[in-house]
C-alpha cells in the first residue's frame, strides 16, 4: 500500500514539476517579447523624434542661423565704418 502511495505521489509531483517548468518557460519566453517589444517602441520614438527635428524644426534652425550670421556680418561693417572715420587705435 505504500508503495502505490508513494508512486501517485511521485506522479503528482513530476505532473506538478512538468507544469511549473512549462509554466517557468512561458514566463521567459513573455519576459523576451517583452523586452524585444520595449526596445523596438523606444528605437521608434528616438526615429520619429529624429524625424521630426530634421524635417520640421532643422529649417529654422537655419533661418535662425542665417539671421545670426547676416547680423554677425552688419556688426563687422558698421565696425568698419566707424573704425574708418573715428580710428581708436591713435588716442592714447
């Protein structure tokens, strides 16, 4: 008797470790998708934002580039300008 208690024991417990190990495998196998999933979303929203700046804010950054540099160029003629008629180098 006590061995037919001990062998449904012991096919319980290879059921119950066969169903846990399915169960552990599962889990990685989800743990995987989710982690391929997460860096696939954050790959995506690092592309659109690269997107976005290069085709929507890049062209002003150049607008606002080109202002700099023009305004940049004015400075340096009205210094020449000024630096033609009122030469500060002489006075002491």
């Amino acid at each position: 008797m006590e061995q037919d208690e001990f062998g449904d024991r012991l096919a319980k417990i290879e059921k119950m470790v066969e169903d846990t190990n399915r169960q552990v495998h599962a889990m990685r196998r989800g743990q995987r998708v989710r982690t391929l999933t997460s860096i696939l979303w954050k790959l995506a929203i690092v592309a659109i934002a690269a997107y976005a700046y290069y085709f929507y804010v890049w062209p002003y950054v150049e607008q606002v580039m080109g202002v700099y540099q023009t305004s940049q160029d004015w400075q340096q003629q009205v210094q020449g300008f000024f630096g033609q008629y009122f030469d500060t180098s002489t006075r002491p």
